[in-house]
C-alpha cells in the first residue's frame, strides 16, 4: 500500500516496513468491518421505521378506531412484530456480533465475505417474509423460502463467530457472558427453527400465512424470552459493568438466571403459562442481583460523549423487565386477556429491549462504526424520555381499554404510538448523522473503545 492512502496517513512515521504493513492491514481491516457494521446498523433502521414501527402506529390507530384488538389482520400484526424482532433488533444483533465476539473472544478473524453474505440473505428473507405477510402474492411459497433464507444466514453467523480458533496463543477461557450469549443464540435458532417448520406447515395445509394464535403466543415467548432477552443479557454483563462501574459480576448466579429463564422459556411453549411466568420473573430479578444494576457502584460511570442519565435509563429498562414478567403472570391468571398479554409484550420489548438498544446502541455504535462521536447526547436524552413515556401511556392503557375497563383509553393509544414513532424516528435521525460526520481519529482496537 502506497504511504498516500488513506490507511497509510493513520499510523506514525517512525515505524519499520514490516510493522507498517501489518498495521496498514489491521487498519483496513477495522475500517472494513466498521463499514460492513454500519450497513446492518443502517439496514436495522430501516427495518424499525418503517416495516415495524409505522405499521405497528398503523395497526394501532386502527384497534383503537375500531375500539377492538381483533380488528385488524393477524398477518399484518405478525409482520409488525417479525419486523420489529429481527428485521430491527436481529439485524442489529448480527452486526454486533460479527463486529464484537471474535475481538471479545480474541478469535481468528473470519474472512468479510461471510459477514456480507449472512447480511444480503438475512435482509432477503426479512423483507421477503413481510411483503408476503402484507400482500400474501404466492405466499404458499415465498413464506417458507423466507424462513429458509433467515435459517442460512444465521448458520453463516454462526459458522463465523463460534469459531474455536484463537487468533494467538492458549484460548481464551469462556466467562460467563460467553454462556449467556450462547444461550441466546440457541433461542435464536429454535425461532429460526420453528419459523420455518410452521411455515412449511401453513404452506401445504393452512388458507393464510399467519401463524394461528395459540402457536403465535407461544413463538413469541421463544423469539423474546428465548432468544432477544439472554443476548440483552449477555451483552449487559460484558459492557455495562464497565460503563457503568458496577461492582464485580456474580457469574455463577447469571448462569442460575439464564437457567430459570430457559425452563421459563420451556414451559411457556408447553402452554404451562403460570409456571413460565413465574419463572421468567425469577430468572430477571436474579439477572439484575448478578450484574448488580441496583447496587452502589464501584467507580463512576463512564458517560463520556453520551449523555449523563444513560446509567437511570439502564435502571429503569431493567424495571419494565421485572414489569413485564409480572404481567406475564397476570395475564396467565386472566386467562383470555389480550390487553395483559399485548401490554407485558410492549413492556418487554418496548420498555425493555427497544430502551437497551437505545442506550447501549448510543454509547457502542458510533465508536464501533470507525470511532465517531454520537451526534447529539441531547437528543439521546429526549428520545429516552419520549420512549418511556410513550411506553408507559401504551401499557397502561392497552390493559384499560382492550379489558373493557375504560372506555376513554381508546383515546389514549394513538397518542401513545405517536410519542414511540417520535422516539425511534430521532434514535435514527442521531445515529445517521454519526455515521455521516466525519471519524475523530485513528481506527482503534475494541479493547481501548470499550473499556
Ligand atoms: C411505536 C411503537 C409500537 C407500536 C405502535 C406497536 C403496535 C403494535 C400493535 C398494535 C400490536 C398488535 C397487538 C397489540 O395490540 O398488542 C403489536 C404487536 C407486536 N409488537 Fe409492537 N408496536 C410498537 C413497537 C414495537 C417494538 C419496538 C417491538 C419490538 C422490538 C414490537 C414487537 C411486537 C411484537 C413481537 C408483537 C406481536 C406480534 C404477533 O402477534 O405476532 N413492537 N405492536
């Protein structure tokens, strides 16, 4: 490489030829991978605003409209959350982990083919299986070959990043976050798994490609519990103990939640709805003990180029969880309750899941991304606020008005929609301008952006 390129002007002049082009290539490799990350980020994003938030505000104002939960299509529901789950959070999910787990894990770097093949049929089968859901043109077929294309993409994922292979020297032994992250990618594929399995089944046998209800309610316990909320998990314990200087993280007990939450996970799919709730909640509070959120720390929080609330948004992302479990054990003694079990669902993944990405999707990405600064700490601030509000107006008043409690919260949740479609609209809108400034300096290895 030519001392003009632009990896070149990026490393001191003092060194010698060898060290120098070996330097120039971990450069353009960094720059290679903060590039291909940006592309899932951005492609996460289009996936939320408009495949998944616009038409969940959509279904919304017309639920409300109708003041009936079943007023609108199952199938337009079902792209909504299949959209939102791993068109948005998935996508994001993939590129974090191609960027992150053989750095964190000091594996063999895989080759980035891998990266872009995994991102072109994962984005196919994403998109293929929404439109087949909104338009059901030759569904019969498009819906299973959808499931096929999301099933390689995460083997593709999977062969990349579960690699043995330590870059150098002994391998590094497996902490706990690792277990945890490995559980996640199992309730990953079970969901890719049963995705796939039941629409080969609506394929040959059913008259729509929406899941039937009962099999719909128990595919999200997996897709949520099973698979989104250990990575959440997983990922929380690798970073937040250091940005948030916490103390030491119980590993062991993690291991425990992460168990109480897979038998949760079970029971749920076995219809044992009571058992899993009950279990899920346990599983989240001794989450929360082992990465010792509610504790006093052990050092300040590092909230350098994010804003200063990130450690209470942590907090109370944590509080909706507990929430959601509770209500998850509400809605199974209710029984037929759609407006308990839609209301633990957005406390999951709206009050949960969405304000995680929000946070530590602020304070990672930009670094990752080719070591930029995030556009407007400000703004993060806004929009986490905007984001609880919004989850707060939608759950309390999808239990009052889908249960016939009060009439007038009907009102209520198209305001609720607009103040969340605000919320993930500015999240987008500051992360894309990152990604459009320029980067502050040299690319540097994970380990010093990170800790
Ligand atoms: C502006 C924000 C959002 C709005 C207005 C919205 C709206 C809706 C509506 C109306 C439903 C139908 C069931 C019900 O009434 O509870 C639904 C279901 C669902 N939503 Fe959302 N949602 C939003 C954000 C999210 C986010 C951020 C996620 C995930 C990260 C998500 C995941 C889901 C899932 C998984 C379902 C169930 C789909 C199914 O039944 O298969 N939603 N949403």
């Amino acid at each position: 490489m030519s001392d003009a390129s632009p990896v070149a002007s990026q490393r001191p002049v003092w060194l010698d030829d060898k060290t120098k082009s070996v330097m120039d290539r971990a450069i353009a490799r960094e720059q290679s991978l903060s590039r291909m990350l940006m592309t899932y980020i951005v492609t996460g994003l289009v996936f939320m605003l408009l495949p998944g938030t616009f038409l969940g505000v959509w279904n919304l104002i017309n639920i409300s409209s109708h003041e009936a939960a079943e007023s609108i299509s199952p199938a337009w529901i079902q792209a909504h959350g299949h959209a939102q789950l791993f068109g948005w959070v998935g996508t994001f999910i993939l590129g974090i982990g191609f960027y992150s787990i053989p750095k964190l894990r000091k594996l063999k770097p895989f080759g980035l083919r891998e990266g872009w093949l995994c991102w072109a049929l994962w984005v196919a089968g994403v998109t293929t299986r929404w439109l087949s859901n909104i338009y059901p043109w030759h569904w019969r077929i498009l819906t299973p070959m959808s499931a096929v294309l999301e099933v390689l993409a995460f083997l593709i994922f999977f062969q990349a990043v579960a690699s043995h292979r330590p870059s150098r020297g002994a391998p590094v032994p497996w902490e706990s976050w690792v277990f945890v992250i490995i559980a996640a990618t199992l309730g990953l594929l079970a969901s890719l798994a049963l995705n796939l399995g039941v629409s080969v089944q609506l394929a040959l046998h059913a008259s729509s490609p929406a899941f039937p209800h009962e099999f719909d309610q128990r595919y999200l316990i997996v897709s949520t519990w099973g698979f989104l909320v250990p990575m959440v998990w997983g990922f929380s314990s690798r970073w937040l103990t250091v940005f948030m200087g916490l103390r030491p993280l119980r590993g062991s007990l993690l291991l425990v939640a992460v168990g109480l939450n897979t038998v949760g996970v079970v029971a749920g799919f076995f219809e044992l709805f009571m058992a899993a709730g009950v279990l899920l909640f346990l599983g989240a509070v001794t989450a929360i003990v082992a990465i010792r959120f509610f504790e006093r720390p052990a050092k300040p929080a590092k909230t350098i180029n994010v804003h200063g609330s990130f450690p209470i948004f942590i907090r109370l992302a944590y509080g909706w969880l507990l929430i959601a479990a509770a209500l998850g054990i509400w809605a199974s003694r209710a029984g037929q309750a759609p407006g308990i079990w839609g209301a633990s669902r957005h406390t999951l993944t709206v009050g949960f899941i969405a304000a995680m990405v929000f946070s530590v999707g602020q304070r990672i990405l930009p670094s990752f991304c080719g070591m930029r600064v995030l556009w407007s700490p400000r703004l993060m601030l806004v929009m986490l606020v905007l984001l609880m509000t919004g989850c707060t107006l939608r759950v309390a008043s999808e239990i009052l008005a889908y249960q016939d409690y009060a009439a007038w919260a009907w009102n209520v949740l198209p305001v609720s929609a607009l103040v969340e479609l605000t919320a993930v609209t500015l999240f987008a809108i500051n992360l894309i301008v990152t990604f459009l400034r320029q980067p502050i300096t040299v690319t540097t290895p994970l380990s010093m952006t990170t800790e």
